[in-house]
C-alpha cells in the first residue's frame, strides 16, 4: 500500500522490515549518519569466503530510512565483497522504485553503511 | 479499517450546515457585491454583511471590524505588513514571540530589508510568552507586538490579556494570530486589548479559503493587495461570497457550540493523555499542562522518529501531525528543506535529536471509540521503532542487568 510520499515498495519495506537485527560476531559493523541530522543506521555484516553471507540493521529515522536499510540488506546479501562494495544509493533508490527529492539522503545512508562495515572488516582482517 | 482524524490543527471538517448555507452563492445567488444595484448583487451584498456580523459576534467585534481575507497567511500579512506601512513616522520596530506562526514570522523578511528592526520574546518550556519579556522589548519606536493566542503545535494558550494591557498603555498596536483558538476557546478582542486579530475558517469546521482580520477602529492600516475598494479598502478584489457567508455561519455555530464542544473534547483529550501517559515510556508531554487548546494532546517519545511514527498510525488508520524534521516539508527540493519546528526548538526539545513529536487534535466529531483506538495501537507502533533503534539497543544496554 502506497502512503504519502511513498511507493509500495518503501511502505513494504518500512511495514515488514528484513534483517533488523544484530549479528553478534559480525565480521564488520558500520555506523553511519546521526540522530543530530534525523536518521542514524547500523550495519552488521557477516563475510565467508569473500562474500556477504549475513546482514543486519538497526535504524534510527524517517520510512525512507528504514527502508532503505532493509533493502540494502537484501540487496547485498550473498554477493562478494567487491560487488557489495559497488552498491550505490542510486540502486538502493531505484530498488524502491524511487525516494522523494528530500529523502535520497537516506539511500545514500545505505550506501554510506556498507562502506563503512567493509572498512571495518577490511580493517580486522588485512589482506 | 479505522479512519481517525486527530489532526484538527491543520484542519477541519466542513460542518454540514456550512456548506448548505455555502450552496445557494455558488448556483442561484451568484451576483457580485460591487454590482449591488441589481436583485442578484444585493443578495451577495446581504449575505456578506449578514456574515460580517457572526463572525464579529464570534469574538465580540464589531461587524465593520471585520476585513475578509483568503485565510490566516493573508490575514497575518495583511496585520504585520500593513500596520507597519500605515504607522507613518512612528517607528519601525515590532515585537514578535518566537512561536508564532510562519506566516508572521516570514512576513517580517521583507520588513527587515526595509530597515524594520525586529525583537523576538522566547517562550518557555510549556511554550508560554512571559508579558514582562515584551515590556521589556518595546522601545519609543515600537509600533505593533504580535503574541498568538493558541499554539497549534503544542496547545499552549497565550497570555495575550496581559499583553494586551502592555501594548495599551504603551500605546503599541497588538495582533494576535487566534487561527488555532478562534470557535474553540472563548476570545473577546476588546478584553484581550487586541487591535489585529487573524481569523481562519476552516480551523472551525468552516470552508478553506477564506480568513478575516479583525481591524479594530481607528487602526491605521495600509492595504497590501491593491485595486478595487473592496472590504472598506483594506482589501481589494471580489468578495469570495460563498467562503464568506460559509466562515459567517461556522462562526454562528461555533459561538452557540463551542461550550459544548470544549466540554466533550477536554473529556475526550484527558482520556488520550492519560491513556499515552501509562502505556508509553521515555515519554515527554509538549506545551501547558493546563492552559491549552481542548483535545489537544502533544507530547515527543525517545529513541523513535516523528515520520515513522506517522507512517505507522496512518496504516493504523490514524491521522495526526509532526513537528519532527523529517516529516516537514516532503516537497522540499533537497534535505535543507527539512527542518525541524521552530516551536518545538523554541521550547527546548532537545535539537541533538530528532524526535518523535507527535501532535494528536481532536474534533467536535471524534469520539471515545477513536481515543481507544489510539491509545490501542500506539505502544505497539512505538515498540516496533524501539526495536529498529540502535539508540535504544544502546539505551537498554546501559542500564544495568537485573537492576
């Protein structure tokens, strides 16, 4: 069901998050935004052998934010380190079939937080 | 599915009433007041006089008092803008409180530029203007104070009586903005001391598009939309007739009624705020615990967002308001076009975070039924975006285990 701003697909998204959650032994955690600035997500990644095998969020913010968390997780889930890496808010967004003007900010969240959990996996586990 | 409105601030339903008194001026009396020679003419004329004088009954004006307007905006323009202009060589300086309206606060802009000096009075936490702050700021040069009578955000009521009775004896003109409280709460403009007072319609269950301003005689005031000699020649163009004789006759409802309504919506408002009150944690109640707007519960949680929280109740079937960022302004062309309420900064909710305020207002039409439909679905909704939050997992970890 489209409400307000929304499409379908970010109130499905929002209504039935995927992967909130924590990852306990998470190979690599990123944080990123701020409650300061209205949203703030985290991001829990398990890697095996190169690739995403787990993913888990927690956001603090708008339906947008909490849906392009939850997508995000989707998204990245089973693909290798290098095509997570390659994931940018404009695929996030366009999963969504689109984000109001005012709320890419939020996608480009999503984006932000797995850069920053590889760097953080990157960072435990150095090549 | 549940269909709740308790967002009355931003606007009410039309009274049935008011659009059968409405539908006579849009089919078979459609003449134009300034035509008034001919039957059809004097008909609009009758029903804009007839209305002018309910809605100066409604706060104890006088009918040529009353200057119909597009609505509040206009209205507030037309008192801040135009006593600035009509002041002559008195001054140029207003006083203004920090939780007005935008449509006053915004009107200042091009004031400013003109070389208007502006001081603005802080409120407190509950959102009140302290009438010794606005002694204080006027000046020898002070032409007009303008202090709300209600808060639509936060329901405060506004001691405008003691500012009033400042501005008199300083010899300043008063407006206030009585779009929230017009038909809700009794407003006497003479006993208020008020000189400008903005009226909105559709506040009182009456149609969009039409506002008044009450200007009190004697006031001089120069008019901001130029052309005809319309509304005593503060206000040209033609009379939007069927607007005002449908403000006119929500205005006669509302001085018969709104007793009763306070009485059913104070009832209702404390029922809601105390059902939230006992079944929502790190919970913080918005504006005065007492002097507020009847059915008006607004209150900001912890560790939850404003917009979500929306979102959520409108799947549930509830539709209410939100001073929080992220739900202002979703036409905005980028993220600087969102911003939290000034209001709500004014009053110290905590700008480090973007909370979850919520603002419930209740209606003449909702009912006991519908409170208990909120209050049976929000812990829940509020839950679920706990659970999401890394600030509350952070939260509950602080707290020490088994404590």
């Amino acid at each position: 069901m489209a409400s307000g701003p929304y499409s379908e697909k970010v109130m499905d998204h929002f209504m039935n998050p995927r992967n909130v959650g924590e990852i306990e032994d998470a190979s690599g955690v990123g944080e990123v935004g701020n409650p300061a600035c209205g949203d703030m997500m985290r991001l829990y990644l398990k890697v095996e052998g190169g690739k995403v095998v787990d993913a888990k969020f927690r956001t603090f913010g708008c339906g947008a934010a909490i849906a392009s968390s939850s997508m995000l997780t989707e998204m990245i889930k089973g693909k290798t380190i290098e095509e997570a890496q390659a994931i940018t808010n404009r695929h996030v967004a366009d999963a969504l079939d689109g984000l109001p003007a005012v709320k890419i900010h939020c996608s480009v969240m999503a984006e932000e937080a797995v850069k920053a959990a590889l760097d953080d996996y990157r960072k435990k586990n150095p090549a | 599915m549940a269909h709740i409105f308790f967002d009355h601030i931003s606007t009410t339903p039309l009274d049935p009433r008011v659009l059968a008194a409405m539908m006579p001026y849009f089919t078979e009396r459609y003449g134009n007041p300034s035509s008034h020679i001919h039957d059809q003419g004097q008909a609009a004329v009758k029903a804009v006089d007839a209305a002018r004088a309910d809605v100066a009954a409604l706060v104890r004006a006088k009918p040529q008092e009353i200057v119909f307007t597009s609505g509040a905006t206009e209205a507030n323009n037309l008192a801040i803008k135009g006593a600035a202009e009509g002041s002559g060589k008195k001054g140029k300086h207003l006083v203004v409180s920090e939780v007005e309206h935008f449509s006053v606060l915004n009107a200042l802009r091009p004031l400013r530029n003109r070389g208007y000096e502006v001081t603005t009075v802080r409120a407190d936490a509950d959102g009140k203007v302290d009438p010794s702050d606005v002694r204080r700021a006027i000046r020898p040069d002070t032409i007009l104070v303008s202090v709300m009578h209600a808060n639509a955000e936060i329901g405060t009521i506004e001691p405008i009586e003691e500012v009033g009775r400042i501005a008199r004896e300083r010899e300043v003109l008063f407006h206030t903005d009585a779009t929230a409280s017009a038909g809700h709460i009794p407003l006497d403009v003479r006993a208020a001391g008020a000189d400008l007072v903005t009226l909105s319609a559709h506040h009182f269950y009456g149609p969009k598009g039409t506002g008044a301003l009450v200007v009190r005689e004697g006031v001089s005031l120069e008019s901001q939309i130029d052309g005809g000699f319309q509304e005593m020649g503060y206000r040209a163009g033609t009379e939007n007739v069927p607007g005002i004789a449908g403000m006119g006759q929500a205005a006669r409802i509302a001085s018969e009624e709104m007793g009763q309504w306070a009485v059913h919506l104070g009832r209702l408002g404390n029922r809601l705020r105390d059902g939230i009150a006992s079944s929502v944690g790190h919970l913080h109640f918005t504006g005065h615990p007492t002097d507020r707007l009847p059915g008006h519960v607004s209150f900001w949680v912890e560790f939850a967002e404003g917009e979500s929280l929306l979102l959520f109740l409108n799947v549930r079937g509830v539709m209410a308001a939100s001073g929080s960022a992220c739900s202002s302004n979703l036409k905005g062309r980028d993220e600087e076009d969102l911003v939290a309420s000034h209001v709500l900064r004014a009053i110290g909710v905590p700008s480090d975070i973007c909370t979850g305020s919520i603002t419930f207002s209740m209606g003449k039409g909702n009912t006991e039924q519908e409170v208990d439909h909120v209050l049976s679905v929000l812990p829940d909704i509020v839950r679920r975006l706990w659970e999401m939050s890394p600030t509350y997992l952070d939260y509950q970890k602080k707290i020490p285990q088994g404590g």
